[in-house]
C-alpha cells in the first residue's frame, strides 16, 4: 500500500524523471498487490491490477511520448 501512496505522489509531479518513478512504482506496487492476491485467493484483485498495469503502460506510453515531443525544437 505504501509503495501505491509513493507512486500517486510521484505520478503527480511536474518533473517527467519523478513521474516516470511514479509509473515504475505503480508497475511495482501491482506486482506487490497481485502476490498478495494470489495467497488470499483474492481474483477480483488480481484482475483489477492487470486493468490497472495496462492502464499504467498506457500512461507511461503518453508520457514517454510528450517527453520526445518536448526535446523535438519545433
């Protein structure tokens, strides 16, 4: 629960290097949440962390990507 909190905490950073910590944190904690599951047999939570681990690469995608547009002198 705690590494969720950090990776909230991160995501909302105006800085793009405490954001991207934020996604890996997120990706961790979900790795974390889906062990957890798997012992107490908790399904619906093991499904809703992959939903929450797609969403995550989506957002590290859309991230990755302002991140080029920015570099780019347009």
């Amino acid at each position: 629960m705690v590494v969720t909190v950090l990776a909230a905490w991160l995501i909302g950073s105006q800085r793009p290097r405490r954001r991207m910590i934020g996604f890996i944190c997120f990706s961790l904690s979900n790795v974390l949440w889906v062990i957890w599951g798997v012992d107490a047999r908790a399904y619906a939570l093991i499904v809703l962390q992959v939903c929450l681990f797609l969403m995550n690469l989506r957002g590290l995608r859309k991230n990755s990507k302002g991140k080029e547009n920015e570099q780019s002198p347009d």
